[in-house]
C-alpha cells in the first residue's frame, strides 16, 4: 500500500487532470497545471482525502520550513517574520493555484544560503579552539532560529567548532583502533584533518545547494502538500519517479529502499519487501542517510545531493557492497 500510494500521485497526476472538468483555466502555466493535477488526483484516488483548509495550511507552512531549514541554519528570526503572513492562506493559494508563499521563500533561502557559506568561510578558516567546552544542541527539533544575522554568524561558529572537534575526536578513535604507532599521526595533523575533511565537506555541500533549480525545489514543495494527506503519499516528478523505479525497484540492482528528499538530507521513505535492505534489519523507514561508501573506495557525503545523484552512487552490480552512513531517530548514527 505504501508503494502504490506513492506511483499513484506521480502516475496518475496527468491521466485525472486529463480527464476531469478543469476547475480553473490556468493557460499555459505549468506549475499550476501540474497542482492542479495534484490535487484532483488527490481528490478521486486517495482513500481518505482531508479538506484544504487552515489546517492544511499551517501543515505546509511548518513542513516546508522545516524542509526548506530543519537545522535552522539560513533563515532568521526576522525572515519568519516576514512570510508569517501567507501561515492560513497557503489553502487558499492552492485553490487558486498560485505559489505565492512558495515564491516568497525562495530569494529569502537563495540569501540566507550566501550569507551562510560566507559565515562559514570565516568560521573555517579562523583558528578552532580544540579545548572549548561549549554546549551544542544537535536535535533540530529543538534547535532555535538566529534572531538576526549577528546571531546567525555567531551559530555558524558554534556549527563549525563542534563538526571540527567531533571529527578530531573520531580521526583518533580511528587512530586508535587501527593501533599502527609507526604511522600514526601527531596531535596536530589529526586536527589539522579534521579541519580539511569538515572544510571539503561544506564546500561542496554548498556547490551542491547552488546548483538546485526551482523545479527542485517545487518537487519539494508538492511532496509536503501531498505528505499532509497521509505520509506515504508523495509527489514524485515523472524524472524522479523513474529512477525510483528503475534504480532502486529491483530493475537495477540497489539497496531496496525508497529515498526522498528532506531539506538538505535524504531521506528513508520505505523499504521494499525482501530487497537487501529488508533483509539487514538495520535500515529503517525515516532512516537519514549522511555518507555513501562503496567497499574500499571512500566515503561521500551526500549533505545537499539530489535524490538521483545519491541513487547514481548506491546502485552498483549485484554483489557489490555498499555501506551506508545514517541518522537514526534517536540521532545515533
């Protein structure tokens, strides 16, 4: 059911557009045909349709923001302010099928993501205190959003000195289970790793945030609306879908799991009965996947990768090993 659910809203979206009355003539504009669509999908197939209303409403509104920046690590207090105003009218906007809400978001992300990268080259290349002792809260649940850019500068620092010092801690636990002293490393050169591996890491987690298009984050946006109606019903682009299907649905050998994206991460969304994953035991529903290694190559941080791409690096022959780095829900890893 859970697999069905999902093929249905990206399967049938077009067939029920197609073939029921049109509820407003929206001309040649694509995203409002593709909503459209959506929603009276929703409407004929789901088995248990909500009404689009408030509640619907200030679902999205949270949803989104938490996907958009669940580490609340770009937006402001003072950005929040700012689109507080489309909280109970988002059903209405979907009613009309206009984006407004969505449109707001984006060059307030698009800034708040050029003010982060620049926060971070500063923090990385400023001199890391490996003897600081300060608290760092890692449960975005609780996470509090920066009052304004001074604070938000300021948690960009505190980001950076606790991912350099627990990568430290983890280069000499590394270290030490390997046991070689003739080759181990100094002090310095462990934190002087740390510093490059966190450093690689942003860099390119911020080249891979640059090159995400509106329609990226649009497919984000239709998966939260459609999420609100139960949460295994998902939007998945004709593109997206088909590579689900292809890579990760048995065609092609992969783990057997479904993965979506959730803000800057990928995400768990089932797993496929009697694929390998299934048989592990080990990966779960909701599962955040951090790094995908495969047997005797490096690791690759998957922070900010497209669904695809990060599929492009599990799939592989059959029998080949994959190793996956995740977050559990307690925030093990």
């Amino acid at each position: 059911m859970v697999f069905r659910s999902s093929v249905l809203i990206a399967a049938l979206c077009g067939l029920y557009f197609f073939n029921q009355p049109k509820t407003k003539d929206v001309g040649n504009d694509k995203e409002a045909l593709i909503l459209q669509g959506l929603m009276q999908t929703i409407e004929y197939v789901h088995y248990a349709p909500k009404k689009v209303d408030d509640e619907l409403s200030k679902h999205i509104y949270k949803t989104y923001l938490d996907r958009l920046d669940g580490y609340k690590r770009y937006f402001t207090q003072k950005d929040l302010d700012q689109l507080k105003k489309y909280e109970l009218n988002i059903d209405d906007q979907i009613n009309g099928l206009t984006f407004e809400f969505f449109n707001a978001s984006l060059p307030m992300l698009d800034e708040g993501m050029k003010k982060a990268e620049m926060y971070f080259n500063e923090a990385i290349n400023a001199p890391v205190n490996f003897n600081k002792g300060d608290m760092y809260e890692t449960d975005p649940d609780k996470m509090t959003f920066a009052k304004n850019d001074g604070d938000l500068k300021d948690k960009w620092k505190q980001i950076i000195q606790w991912e350099v010092t627990t990568k430290w801690v983890q280069n000499i636990e590394s270290q030490k289970e390997k046991g070689n002293k003739d080759g181990n490393k100094t002090e310095e050169e462990l934190k002087a790793d740390a510093i490059k591996d966190v450093k690689k890491r942003y860099v390119d987690f911020f080249e891979r945030m640059k090159k995400l298009r509106r329609s990226d984050r649009m497919e984000a946006y239709l998966g939260t609306i459609a999420n609100y109606f139960d949460p295994h019903t998902d939007y998945f682009s004709p593109k997206e879908k088909q590579d689900f299907d292809i890579n990760m649905g048995g065609k092609l050998e992969g783990i057997g799991a479904r993965l979506q994206t959730d803000g800057d991460y990928t995400k768990v969304f089932n797993i496929v009965v009697g694929g390998p994953a299934w048989k592990t035991k080990k990966l779960e529903d909701n599962d955040i996947i951090m790094k995908v290694t495969q047997k005797g190559q490096e690791p690759v941080d998957i922070t900010g990768m497209r669904v695809d791409a990060v599929v492009q690096l599990i799939k592989n022959k059959k029998g080949t090993v994959v190793i996956l780095t995740v977050k559990k829900k307690d925030n093990s890893i």
